[in-house]
C-alpha cells in the first residue's frame, strides 16, 4: 500500500502536517511518498532532505510554485496521482488542503473523506474517522482504495527523522496558460500584542455577540493579567483585530492557562490552543464540542459568569 | 459582470444534535436551520461586489425544505435574482459532492463571470463544494479567502494560511471563490424587508444532472465519547467564578 502526500513547506521549511501524514501513512503500514512542488530542483532537495521518515519523494519544479499556487498545485497533484496511482492521496486540512483533496478528487475520479481525525486498515477499506458539524459529531466512513484523504492537523503525532534524505524523482508537468498568479505575501504586522508566549489568555467567542459586551471580557482579562484573544467570528466581525485571533487561521498558543467562554470547540479553533496547559472552558452548551478537550467546563451564562469571576479574581488579590 | 452566490442551509449548531436510528444522519426532526456562516460571508462579499462594481448577483440555493425563505432573505439582502434547484422533499441531506454537479448544470446555464461560496460546511465530509466546482467547470478555484475585489476579468483574492499569513492571488475570470470571510460582516436585514418579499415567488429548476456519488452509505455517524474530557464544575455563575478561583490559586495562577 503506498500513500502520496502533498507536502507543505514556507520559506524553506517543510511543514509539521507533513511530518504527521507521513506517521499516519507508517501507522497503517503504508509507503509514504512525499509530492514537493517548490521553485527549482534544488529547492526540491533540500526539503527532501526534511523527509527522512519518507520512502521517495516525486519533485515537480517550476517558477510558479515558488510559494503555494491553487491552479499549480493542483495540476501537480493530478498529474502525480494519474502517473503513480497510490492507493491513497493525503492532504492536511489546510487553506492548501481544502483546495486540492476535493479538486483532485473529481478530477481523477476518486472519493474524498476530509477533516480526518483517524485511519484505520480493515482488509481492503480504509476507515476514516471524521470530525463533523464542528465537533459535535463523529464519522466513521469506511472507503475502498484508491481514494483522497484530508487530515485534521495535529490528529497524529509526527515522526522524527529516522532515515536518510528519500530518493527525489522528479517528475515534468505542463504548467503551461496558469489561470492565476501570486502576487504578494502578506504576514502580520507586529503590533505589540504577543498571544504566542502569553503566560494566560480569556478567550471569547461569537457568543460575545458585539462590542457592547467586550468590557466585561477586558475586566476579566485584566483581573486575571491574562491577553484578551477571539475566535475567528469576533475577529470577522470587527469586534477584535486580527492579532487576536487564536486558531488556525490564526496565532497557535499553547499558555499556562487559557480560560475560554462563549466558543463552541470547532476543530479550527483547538488547532491554535488545545496544547496549553489548563483549559477552563464556560459554555452555555452542555454538548458544545470544547467539554471533549477542556481541562474544566462549566455550563454556565457567560454574562453572568464574567462579572463573577472579576469580583472574585479582583476580591481575591 | 455576473456574480453568482451559492447559499446552504445548515444545521444550527449551538442546539444539541442527535444521530438518527440508523446512523446515518443527524435527526432532523426538531433541528432548527441556517444559513451557512461562510456562505453567509459569501452573500456578503457578493453583495459589497455589486455594490462596488454594478455586478448584478444571483443566489443559488439546492434545498429540500427552507430554500424559499433563504432565497428571499438573500433578496432582502440586496441580490438581484435568486434561482432554487428543485433536488425533492427525500433528499435534505444531501452532500456538496452530491450537489456539485446541480449546481454545475445551473452555472453553466448562468455563466457567471465569478461563483462565491462558503470555504466549507461543517458536514462537508466527502468534499468543499468550491474546489469541486472548480474542477467540475474547468475554472480555476481559490479557498479560504477573505477580500475579494474585481478587476478587468480578474479577481484579486487573498488567501489565508496558518499563523496570520495569507497571499494576495490574481485569478483569471470566470473563477470559482470559497470564502472564509468578506471585507465586511454581514449586514443586518430588517424583518419588515422579508415581509415585503412573502409573496414573491422564487424560480425554481428542475435538475437535469445526477447527483454526486459520495461515501455517504458508507458512513456512520456518532456522538464523541466525552468522558475523558471536562471535569463540570456546578453551580450558579457564583459557584462556578469561586470554583475557578480556586483551581487558579492552586495552581499558582494567581
Ligand atoms: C480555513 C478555516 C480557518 C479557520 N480558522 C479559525 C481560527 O483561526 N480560529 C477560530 O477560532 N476559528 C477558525 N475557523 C472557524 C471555525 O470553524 C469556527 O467557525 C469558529 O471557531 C467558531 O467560533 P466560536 O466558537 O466563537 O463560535 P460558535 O461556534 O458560534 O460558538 C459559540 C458558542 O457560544 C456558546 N454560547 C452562546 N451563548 C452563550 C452564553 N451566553 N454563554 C456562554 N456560552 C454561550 C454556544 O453554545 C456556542 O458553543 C476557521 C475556519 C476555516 C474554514
Ligand atoms: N461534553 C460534555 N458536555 C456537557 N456535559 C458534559 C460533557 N462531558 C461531561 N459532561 C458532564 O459532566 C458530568 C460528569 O461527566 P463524566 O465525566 O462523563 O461523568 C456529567 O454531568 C456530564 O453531563
């Protein structure tokens, strides 16, 4: 059994996503061969060279795949896909992830399960388990080969370097009339607010409801001394800037303490903070998906329950 | 310029949701409904098009039950025309794999100059329907996109990646767009402007395509075992704020 993984990688690095679909194709007892699409063939190498836990590595090399292109990688993973037809393609569950695992899919006619948790050999089905309706389920779906998985990040741990740099194949695609290009990078402007190495963070979400609310959030912040963060609702919404935002999409944290109210635990959400070290949770929810993950959890008002903790945080010094 | 607005219906997540008897789908007896939150920064991001550019919008909508209304609250949020997929009462649980190619027949049908769309729906579990329009219309697709603005027969997008960074792509025209949020939020539409859309009547389609094969008798569904997770802490928001109190002074924390 052999897995084609895409494999991410920005300025130089291959990405840790990589390294855990490469665990995952071992953990079924599969060959792991990594796609690297990168500027030139020495770019190609040199990430190969990050793949050691890797069989082979198929390299397509080409100007337009400098940083990630959707039209470009696309084509590249097809083309892979058609010319060594693995039994199973693996993407993580990333901006690049969610392009590719659903176009590849029609494209080479192949069925698809995405936001995977979970893989599982069972003869000649592979059972994937999903995590869907934004935790609140479960799926279990088992697919017969050949087929496309997109993998939760962090839904398994990724393997060390065991062996040398993989042999690099690489491979010619037409990338020839490329519908859109890059332009820009954009990365966050420093503003002073560092949610990465804050020591505690008061986490509040699309329960906030709007900025009316928001001070009772900053007097909790403040009586705790931890950074104020958001979901992703409250950053769309305007009610918080973007430095504030903690998930995917967002800044990754892993603090002595994050206390959260108001977020439901969607998976892009535990991507960014379910690694810190106490996790109080207040939902008014008593399904909400964040009890699975939290330390504590308290079905609770978070209206009510804000103003509570300030008096007694501020009581208490 | 064209614009065309995928809108889905979605299960409202903060109430408790049940697998039916069989596993296979969620009980949809009392479930309540709503609009997709992408597709909801979508509709937005459409609407703010139009109202940059003079885009006319259509909305789109493949729904058993609710895409009437959702239709017409697209209306009250400013699209110019809105065209419901008849896919009958039976199939309320379809997948965007399964409703793919429905929507493939109409938009070939529309040709729009651009297709926005929700990046996901939290059930998308056999594929995000804009990548599958992509390929499915031979048109080039970007996901996870927030900005979107409309040049000569190209968009500019930008893309959003882990930690903050995102890039700024330019796409050629016709385009199909999954977006994660719009350059603004979403409006608010008043009840009184729905009211006045009651009696007006969606056009409807009758589809003359498939539906998508999926995994879906393939798969299982179930409530995840928690009992490893929260320790609940009781009580009235009194209890509860000392209880937290408490962990914190044991632990330091304070
Ligand atoms: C590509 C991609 C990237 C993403 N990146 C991120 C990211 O970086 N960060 C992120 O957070 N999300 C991200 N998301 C979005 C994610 O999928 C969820 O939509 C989001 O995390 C939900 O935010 P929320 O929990 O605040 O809102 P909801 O899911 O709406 O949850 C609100 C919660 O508040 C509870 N509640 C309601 N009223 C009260 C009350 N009075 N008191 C207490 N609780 C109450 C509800 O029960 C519910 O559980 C991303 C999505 C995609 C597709
Ligand atoms: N995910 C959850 N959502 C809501 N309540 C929970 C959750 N997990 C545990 N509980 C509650 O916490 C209490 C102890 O749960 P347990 O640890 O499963 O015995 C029970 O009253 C459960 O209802």
């Amino acid at each position: 059994m052999r897995c084609l993984i895409f494999v991410e990688h920005s300025d130089g690095t291959v990405s840790e996503s990589a390294l855990e679909l490469g665990a995952m194709a071992k953990s079924i007892g599969a060959e792991a061969v990594g796609l690297i699409c990168a500027a030139d063939p020495g770019a190609v190498n040199a990430l190969a060279g990050q793949l050691g836990s890797f069989d082979a590595v198929i390299g397509v090399a080409d100007d337009s795949l400098a940083t990630y292109n959707p039209d470009a990688a696309a084509r590249a993973l097809t083309a892979a896909t058609e010319a060594h037809k693995p039994d199973l393609v693996m993407t993580s569950y990333s901006a690049a992830g969610v392009d590719l695992a659903p176009n590849v899919a029609i494209r080479t006619g192949r069925q698809m399960v995405g936001y995977v948790s979970g893989l599982e050999l069972d003869g000649d089905t592979l059972n994937a388990m999903s995590t869907v309706y934004s935790g609140k389920l479960v799926a279990r779906t088992g697919m017969d080969l050949p087929g496309i998985v997109a993998v939760m990040p962090g839904a398994v741990k990724a393997d060390g370097l065991s062996g040398g740099a993989p042999a690099v194949e690489m491979m010619d695609v037409d990338l020839s009339g490329l519908r859109m290009r890059v332009t820009e990078t954009l990365v966050p402007e420093n503003t002073g607010v560092n949610l990465a190495d804050a020591e505690k963070i008061f986490c509040v979400g699309r329960a906030l409801g709007g900025t009316e609310k928001i001070e009772l959030a900053e007097n909790v912040a403040a009586a705790l001394g931890a950074e104020l963060a958001g979901s992703r609702p409250v950053i769309d919404a305007g009610w918080m800037p973007k430095v504030r935002q903690v998930g995917k999409s967002g800044t990754k944290v892993k603090p002595r303490l994050y206390l959260m109210a108001g977020v439901s635990g969607a998976p892009e959400h535990l991507e960014g903070m379910a690694n810190s070290e106490l996790i109080i949770a207040i939902n008014s929810d008593e399904q909400a998906p964040i009890f699975g993950t939290a330390h504590y959890g308290a079905v609770c008002d978070m209206f009510e329950l804000m103003p509570a903790l300030t008096e007694r945080l501020t009581a208490g010094k | 310029m064209h614009i065309a607005a995928i809108l889905r219906l979605n299960p409202v997540l903060t109430e408790e949701l049940e697998v039916d008897e069989d596993g296979r789908d969620i009980d949809r007896e009392w479930i309540g409904l709503e609009l997709n939150p992408f597709d909801d920064q979508a509709l937005e991001q459409a609407v703010l098009l139009k109202e940059a550019t003079g885009a006319k919008v259509t909305a789109l909508a493949a729904e058993a039950e609710g895409g009437e209304r959702l239709l017409k609250t697209a209306l009250a949020r400013g699209v110019d025309e809105v065209l419901l997929i008849e896919v009958g009462e039976e199939n309320v649980q379809l997948s965007s794999r399964a409703r793919a190619p429905l929507f493939q027949e109409a938009l070939e049908g529309l040709a729009p100059d651009l297709v926005l769309t929700g990046v996901l729906s939290t059930d998308d579990i056999y594929g995000e329907l804009a990548p599958q329009l992509g390929a499915l219309l031979d048109w080039p697709q970007v996901s996870a996109v927030s900005n979107v603005a409309l040049g000569d027969g190209v968009a500019t997008l930008q893309q959003e990646y882990s930690g903050g960074i995102s890039a700024r792509i330019e796409v050629q025209l016709p385009a199909v767009v999954g977006l994660q949020a719009a350059t603004q939020p979403p409006r608010y539409v008043a009840g009184s402007k729905l009211r006045d859309l009651l009696k007006v009547e969606v056009p409807t389609v009758e589809p003359g395509a498939d539906f998508g094969a999926d995994l879906a008798d393939a798969t299982e569904l179930e409530v995840p075992d928690t009992s490893g997770g929260a320790e609940m802490l009781t009580g009235d928001a009194e209890a509860v704020a000392a209880r937290i109190h408490e962990i914190l002074v044991e632990r330091g924390l304070v």
